[in-house]
C-alpha cells in the first residue's frame, strides 16, 4: 500500500489504517495586531464563526485583522485631530468674546 497519495488535488498520508488529508494553513507573513485587531478576532469568533474559519484556513485572517486594527488606528486619529480643532475655536470664541465684553464694562 502507497504510504501518500494525491486525489483532487489534496496530498492523502497514511496513517495506522487510514488516509488522512495532510492540509496546512498557508504560511503568512508576520502582522502586528493590537487591540482593535485582537477585537475584531474576538467578534469573528462568536458571531462569524463560519467567516473566521474560512479566513484562518485561507490564511487571510492575519492580514484582515492587522488592517482592522490600522484603519481603526487611523479613524481615532483623525476624530481626536477634529475633536482638538473645535474644542481649540471653542476656546477661542470664549477668550474673544471675554475681551470684547471686557472693553466695554
């Protein structure tokens, strides 16, 4: 008997009685995920389990999360830039119309 063999594309290794399909995940290249990633994993995982398996298996899952977690980094970027921007005119408004009430009192 054959100790491997390939049907349908799929490497089969024998193992005792049995022809295991001998299937790997895709070697993926390193990601730096942080909390949003680990969040949007943790949300696949309990509600998108068929989505998670699917990515893992295809060997996207590193990649998605890692630019969940960029594209999540770079939206509080720019909401804390705006949120700066009007709490500094608010501020302005506030010392301008001080002095203006000041000169006539």
């Amino acid at each position: 008997m054959k100790d491997k063999f390939i049907k349908n594309g799929i490497e089969y290794v024998r193992q005792g009685d049995y022809y295991i399909p001998n299937l790997t995940v895709p070697d993926e290249t390193e990601y730096q995920i942080g909390k949003y990633g680990s969040l949007r994993r943790t949300f696949l995982k309990e509600h998108h389990n068929w989505l998670y398996s699917t990515m893992l298996m295809k060997g996207t899952l590193l990649k998605h999360l890692a630019e969940t977690d960029e594209t999540c980094h770079s939206t509080l970027k720019d909401m804390m830039s705006k949120m700066a921007e009007q709490e500094a005119e608010t501020e302005l408004k506030a010392a301008y119309k001080g002095n203006f009430f000041k000169r006539y009192l």
